[in-house]
C-alpha cells in the first residue's frame, strides 16, 4: 500500500516544475472560474418588468427586482450547472468579442427605431476583471434583429426566476 502511495505521489510531482523555494509549480494551465453574467432590463412606456439578475458559474444567482416584479429587491437563488451553460450559450451568439456592443437609436445597427419598448443590458465579466457587455433596445429595427430580440428574451426563461418576474400583462 505504502508503494502505491509513493508511486502516485512521484507520478504528480512529476508532471510539476518548482519555483525557487522548491516547492512544485503546476506546469499545465490552471482552471480558473467562468464569468460572471449579468442581464438587466428597462422601464417601458407601459408594465414591463424591470430588474437585473446576475448568475455563476459555481450555482450563484441574485435576482434585483425594480418595478412591476413579484419580488422588490435583492433575492439570493440557485441554478444548476446546467441552467447556467444555458443560458451562457443563449447569449454567446451576441457577446462581442470586446468592449461594448450597443444596438440603440443613432447607432449604425438602428436605422428604424420605435419608440417606448424597453432595452436589455447583458455584461459578461471574468474573475480578472475584464468584461464585454451588450445594450439591446428592443425597438431597433425590429424585423432586422427578430431573432436577437427573441434569443435575449428567452434566455432569461433558462434561469430559475420565473416567480420572482411575476405574470406578465
């Protein structure tokens, strides 16, 4: 048993380089934890429910209720892992690779706009600190971004927080 224990701790050590007070440096890439995502809504001329949520990785969620919500304010939840990729993978298709993406009145991408609908904000920030985000106003040139539109509205239905949005009018 005692040679079996030694063997696998060789076989580890091995596979590591050290640092200068000799002890071992993992020599292959280190897993760091996934993003953070946080996706917000606007007011609307009318009932539109307006909160943030903010969802791990790890099963952390926190839903902020504003207006026209069941829940006011901060409420803690959880989600699977699952839940989680889900709704990363919704969103990916409009994750720019850097900075911001705005698609809103007097932009390029919103040459037609109606007016009084509301906007999501999506924000994508990794541990480092650094993040991409996405300003969407549903008004912009809607038959051009349909299926935007529909993808960020449905993404927020992968996540465990129906009761806390409420019924919609």
């Amino acid at each position: 048993m005692r040679w079996m224990v030694a063997s696998g701790l060789a076989l580890m050590l091995a596979g590591c380089a050290t640092n200068d007070s000799g002890l071992p440096v993992p020599s292959g890439p280190i897993a760091t934890e996934s993003e953070s995502i946080s996706y917000e809504t606007s007011p609307c001329f009318g009932r539109c429910p307006v909160y943030r949520v903010t969802v791990r990785p790890d099963g952390t969620g926190v839903f902020v209720g504003e207006r026209f919500t069941q829940v006011e304010g901060e409420q803690a939840f959880t989600l699977t892992p699952q839940q989680y990729e889900a709704f990363k993978a919704k969103l990916a298709p409009y994750r720019p690779e850097t900075g911001e993406r705005r698609i809103a009145p007097g932009t390029p991408e919103c040459k037609l706009a109606a007016t009084d609908l509301p906007r999501v904000s999506v924000q994508w920030t990794r541990p480092i600190g650094d993040s991409q985000s996405l300003y969407f106003y549903y008004g912009c040139d809607m038959e051009k971004n349909a299926t935007m539109a529909q993808a960020l509205g449905d993404a927020v239905d992968l996540l465990p927080i129906e009761a806390m949005i409420g019924a919609q009018p």
